[in-house]
C-alpha cells in the first residue's frame, strides 16, 4: 500500500465519527430537549399541538427571538446587554409617538431606529472607549431608556396613531404570509442573515476571536473597538425592530413594554449555547433557545400553573441548560 493511501486511511480514522460528533454538538442537546417538551405537552394537554396554538407560540417567540440574536452577538464578544427591554420599550413608544403627531410610517419607525441605535452606540463607546465593563452602561441606559418612555407616554397608552387597517404596518406584526405569522418570518430570515455573517464572514470569524482572546485579537491588529461598537448598535436595533413589530401587532404602545425582557433574552441565549465569557454561540442555538424558553411559557400557562411559578422553572431550565454545557466541555469533549 503506498504511503498516500495510508495516510487517507489514518486521516479516515481520525476523523470523529457522525455520533461522536452530535454528541459534542451543543445544538443537538437542546433541539432534544425541545423535541422532548413538544412531546410531553402534546401528551399532557393535547391543545398544545393544536394549529392556532402553534401559530400563537411562532408569533410571540419572534419578539424574544429578534432581539436574541442582537444578544448573542455582544455575547460572543464577551460583553453582556441589559438595555434591550428598555430600548424595546422606548423604541415602541417613540414610533408610535411620531405617528401620532402626524408623521408617516416609514418616517416613524425610521427614526425611532436611530434612537435605538444611539442607545446602542452610547453603550459600545462606553465599553470601549472608556473601558468601562458592559454591565455598567447598559444598565444605566436601561434605566435611561426606560424614563425617557414614561416621558414620552406620560403613563398612558398611545393608540391614537391609527393607519387604516388595511395599511401594510398592521400586517407587519398582525398580519400572515404563507399561513405563517409575519413576525416569525422576520425572525427566520432576520436568524438566516445573522447566521451567513458569523459563519461565512470576516466579519463573523472576527467578533468570535475578539471573544476568544481579546488580547490576542488586538495583538494581530483586528479592529476590536470598532467590532464591540457594531455588535452593541445592532443589539439596539433589533430590540427596536421588535418594538415596532409589537406595535404593529398591539396596535397601540405603553411605557412598560419589553419590561423585563431583558432576562428572558439573556436566558434565551444562554439556553441556546452562548457562552457568558464570549467566543462560542450559533444563531441555531439561540433561535432553538427562544423556542424552548416559549414553548414552556406556553405550556405552563395551558396547563395551568401558577403565574408565579413560571420564573421558577426558567431559572431551572437556564441552570440545567449550562450544566448541560459544562458536562459536554468536560466529559464528551475529552473522548
């Protein structure tokens, strides 16, 4: 046998086999999980399987799952977002605001982005500029954004804005494309886009090494300040595209809207995958992580748990979920 073919036959038996490699796959841990509760809430309470419930779920994981993805891009750098319920919230009530006051709906939601995507720059600027550690800035423009949208809505409810019905806006959020909600077709291809730039792009490679090694990263003259600005700005603004969507869909914006989320994006992230320290996370991870962290909002509600008791079972989920994640680090990846 010549050394070539040997060699191909060596490289052969080196190579993980297909079982070896799923089992080191973090995404294939939690789309079993998720497999698992589909299956337990359709033998507990078969409404859950039913079409309209199914369509509910696919609506309202798209909110949470938007945002997700901004999220999980500061994650893989190593930083952290807690702004993006306030900047959520503000960005709702700000397009719907400007609509009110007589503005088109293009024009309106157009710069309702740019306040979220200064909120996003604040941040970036903060982080890098001023070395600050992200959970500072963003927990002050959380509070920032926040009180600037109960300046804005003075604690009332805008519903005043009112396109006609038939206007496309409405459909943005309430409306249905090929039998599938609107919302959940932009978070698919808003999840495909954002999965193309960080696995097929310069631009991907670079934000997972920043997370990787920072240091290391500058050392071979990546453009590190410049990156951890992007990943915040696009953070804010799609926080604020799911503000505007949930308007869409409301037809009307309040002060407390994405209140909290922030916790349920974080955990959504976590679930999927991303790793809090940076440098690992896939938009599949997260995209199946928004999906569980609803199917068991979902389920709880119909089988009619307690309210109070639902955060119970997500920071259980969260916990187990990055156990799960340790155990695979440190057991299946040694094999």
């Amino acid at each position: 046998m010549s050394a070539t073919g040997a060699s191909a036959q060596e490289r052969l038996k080196a190579r993980p086999s297909l079982a070896r490699r799923l089992l080191r796959s973090r995404e294939t841990g939690i789309v079993g999980a998720l497999a698992i509760m589909i299956v337990g809430l359709t033998l507990f309470q078969p409404d859950f399987a039913s079409t309209d419930n199914l369509l509910n779920v696919a609506r309202n994981v798209s909110f949470v799952g938007i945002v997700v993805l901004g999220q999980a891009m500061v994650m893989i750098t190593g930083g952290i977002d807690l702004s993006v319920g306030s900047v959520w919230g503000l960005s709702a009530v700000s397009a719907a605001a400007f609509m009110a006051a007589g503005l088109g709906v293009v024009p309106a939601c157009l710069l309702a982005l740019l306040i979220a995507a200064a909120f996003g720059l604040f941040n970036g600027l903060c982080v890098t500029k001023l070395r600050m550690p992200p959970f500072v800035p963003t927990l002050a423009t959380m509070s920032i954004a926040r009180a600037l949208a109960l300046v804005v809505t003075r604690g009332k409810a805008i519903d005043e804005f009112r396109p006609s019905y038939d206007d496309p806006f409405f459909a943005l959020g309430g409306g249905d494309t090929f039998g599938l909600p609107n919302p959940f077709l932009v978070f698919v291809v808003l999840s495909i886009v954002i999965g193309i730039a960080l696995s097929r792009s310069v631009y991907g490679r670079q934000l997972y090494a920043v997370g990787g090694n920072e240091r290391a990263a500058r050392l071979t003259g990546l453009p590190v300040d410049r990156l951890k600005i992007s990943v915040y700005v696009v953070s804010s603004v799609l926080a604020g595209i799911a503000g505007i969507i949930e308007v869409s869909y409301l037809s009307s914006a309040i002060s407390n809207q994405g209140l909290g989320k922030e916790l349920s994006v974080i955990a959504a992230a976590v679930i999927g995958g991303t790793n809090l320290t940076g440098g690992e996370g896939t938009v599949i991870g997260v995209f199946v992580g928004a999906v569980i962290l609803e199917v068991l909002r979902n389920g709880l509600v119909l089988l009619g748990t307690d309210a109070y008791w639902q955060g119970v079972f997500v920071g259980s989920v969260i916990v187990l979920a990055v156990f799960i994640d340790q155990l695979r680090k440190g057991v299946w990846g040694s094999r």
